[in-house]
C-alpha cells in the first residue's frame, strides 16, 4: 500500500504536503494525468483555464500544450477555438483569446474568463519599463488605451494600420519612431501594447496572410480588482498548490511586496510543504495519496513547465542543468516521468514526417519506452502528420 502523502491533522495542526501529493494533484488538475474528452472547443477552452493560460509566445507550442492534453484534439481544433474575437466573422465565435497575460507575455485565455483576466492584469502595480523619452506617462497611457480600444472595436488591423488610427486619435506624438526594437525603430504607443491587452483593450485577432492582426475582445469589460484579484489567487493556487507568494510573484513578474499582501489578503490555507511553509485555497487541503505515474512529452513553454515550484524539484538533479537555460524554464521542451523531468527532446518537421528525438537522463525499461512511443504517436497527432521516435542525444540548443 503507498504511504499516505497528505497527513490528516486536527483542528489545530497544520497539514503536511509531500512533494509527490502535490505533483499528483497538480498533473490531475491540468489534465496531464488523464487527458480530458469531449467537444474540443469547449475543452480547449477549459484546459486554458485549468493551466490559468496557456504559454503561446510560441503559437505551435501552445498548440502542442493544449491538444496534448486532450484525448484527440489537434492543432486545428486549437486554431478554430481561437475563432474571432472581434465577431465580425460569423459562425467563428471564440472560446480562446489570444492575447497578453501574466509576466505580459502572450497566453492563450478563456474568452468566458476575460474580463476576470483582465481586471486581475490591469490591476497589477506597473514600473518604468522604458528610458525616458521612450515611455508614455499615465495620461498618455490613457490616451493610447482608449485610441487603441476604439480603432479594434468591430475590426481587425495590422500594426501599421494601428499606427495611422491612433495617430489620428491621439496626435503625432504616439507615432515618433523612438521605442527600440530588432535593430529598427518601432512607435511609442507600443510601449503599452501589452498593457492594452492587459486592460481589454486588443487581442490578437486572424492573421491576415502572414500579417498579424488585432481586435477588440468582445467578452466585456474588466471585473473590479476586490474581485478579480483574489479570483486570480484561487485560480493560480488551484493549479499549482501548495505555492508561495514568492512563487505567485515569479508568476506575474510582480514584487514580492505586492505579492506577500495580494496573497495573504486572499482566503488561502496554511500547509507545510515538505517542511516549509506554503498555502492553498481555504478548504482546498485534500490531496491523493496516488503519486503521479508515467511518460509525458511537455512542449516549449508548457505553463507546467515554467509555473512548477519549488523548480529544482521538478528538475531534480541532471535535469536543472541540462533542461534550463541557466535556471530558467521553458527554452527546452521536458521529457517528464513520474512527475519529474527526466530529460529533453525535439521535434523536426519535413512535409507531413515529423522526427522526435528524446534525450532521456537515465535508463527508461521497456515500460516506459512503450509509454514513450505512445507520447510520440500522439504529438504526430496534435500536429497533423506522422511521428517517429530516435533515442539520443538532442543536439540542438535551447528555443532550436
């Protein structure tokens, strides 16, 4: 019988969490355990949700990250979840919006969930993030957001054409080429882009071609911060408790002042984790005694990935080095077993053949190598063509 991971205490103790229990739980809350079925829209959707966004700096990535955890989902149903946000195209209603999340990286949201997001994000605290000269003050700031929310509303357009519109909106000042960027100059109104997204203002919208294109998300205006902000805390302590507010600031990429008082402002639990502090939600103590079992293929940037804490468990040993960049997760893509990463790998595509190469950090038995195989066939799946396994060494560096 395996020992129980979480110890039953009473009133007055504080519940002991081991890092297996919350591995275990952590995988079956986002699916990674067993993946989910049904009517992938509405799942893609869901599974977004359950990963508090999806990671899509990468878009081929997140791809990979949702439909993987998914029993047939592929990167098409991905794409058609995105739909149209704006609307305008009917029948192409969204259930995932693409836009700037946490960290103000690009994520792929519930659009149910949106205004939750979006009121939790643009509450959050805000620094100087550009040289003066280059930076908007708050009343510029207002002025692009509100320029910008009303160029995208109903429509879709490119940056350029976004530039035209908010210059007539606002004045030439938004416009001077003064924000650097890939060795050429980009316009100021820029330099709250992502802070637009944060606030409801863009997402992005179909491509155009090649062309990236952007509209205003129809899913409603941002919740109250009292309410959006402890939603968040429950929603990320949900995912991936027990965590800390330091681990929640690392999250956002907040400071850990504003962190310690978001999160302890929130009805969370005290628990210790494997004999350090640590919380989860208020009644949300329970954890399996089942520790996780079994291969799974984690592509770049998985939200599992980056979001695990404490990190040097979940890339115990060989792994912190050899599957992060100098500490930092998401450059590799994570041969996880049991619940922990055990090495790398790579995916090379040539027409409809894709040639995964695993880099395993130990010996993998017949059983897992079986398991292994079956992570192969089915990320062949998600991508729409057909997979074939080579153990060895993956040669190529980290973002390859």
């Amino acid at each position: 019988m395996p020992t129980p991971m979480t110890t039953p205490t009473s009133a007055h103790m504080t519940p002991r969490v081991t890092w297996a229990a919350a591995q275990a739980r952590r995988f079956a809350r986002q699916s990674l355990t067993t993946p989910v079925e049904g009517a992938a829209p509405e799942q893609l959707a869901l599974l977004a949700g359950a990963m508090c966004g999806t990671h899509a700096q990468v878009a081929s990535a997140a791809e990979l990250s949702l439909a993987l955890r998914h029993t047939e989902a592929t990167r098409q149903d991905v794409r058609e979840a995105l739909g149209d946000p704006s609307g305008k195209v009917p029948g192409e209603e969204a259930t995932l919006v693409k836009t700037y999340g946490p960290r103000g990286t690009v994520h792929l949201l519930p659009a149910a969930e949106l205004p939750l997001w979006t009121g939790a994000l643009s509450a959050l605290p805000t620094g100087a993030q550009h040289a003066e000269g280059v930076r908007l003050d708050a009343r510029q700031t207002d002025e692009v957001i509100a320029a910008i929310a009303d160029a995208l509303t109903g429509r879709c357009l490119t940056v350029d054409e976004m530039t035209e519109e908010i210059v007539a909106r606002t004045g030439p000042w938004a416009g001077e080429l003064t924000m650097p960027a890939f060795q050429t100059m980009w316009p100021r109104w820029r330099t709250v882009m992502h802070t637009a997204g944060q606030r409801g203002a863009l997402c992005f919208g179909p491509n155009r071609g090649r062309k990236v294109t952007f509209t205003r998300p129809r899913s409603g205006d941002p919740l109250p911060a009292a309410q959006a902000l402890p939603a968040l805390v429950q929603r990320y302590l949900h995912a991936y408790g027990p965590a800390t507010p330091e681990s929640f600031a690392k999250w956002l990429a907040m400071p850990i002042g504003w962190a310690r008082t978001t999160f302890h402002g929130c009805e969370v639990e005290e628990v210790d984790f494997e004999g350090a502090p640590a919380w989860v939600a208020a009644g949300d103590a329970v954890f399996s005694d089942e520790p996780v079992r079994g291969v799974r293929l984690l592509p770049y940037f998985d939200s599992f990935g980056i979001d695990a804490y404490p990190r040097e468990r979940f890339f115990p040993g060989r792994a912190f080095e050899r599957a992060t960049a100098r500490g930092q997760a998401g450059n590799y893509p994570l041969l996880v077993v049991d619940g922990e990463v055990a090495g790398v790998w790579h995916q090379k595509r040539s027409g409809r053949r894709i040639a995964v190469t695993v880099e395993p950090l130990g010996k993998l038995g017949a059983g897992r190598m079986r398991e292994l195989e079956a992570q192969v066939v089915r990320v062949g799946e998600v991508l729409e063509g057909a997979a074939s396994l080579t153990v060895g060494e993956v040669a190529v560096g980290p973002h390859a």
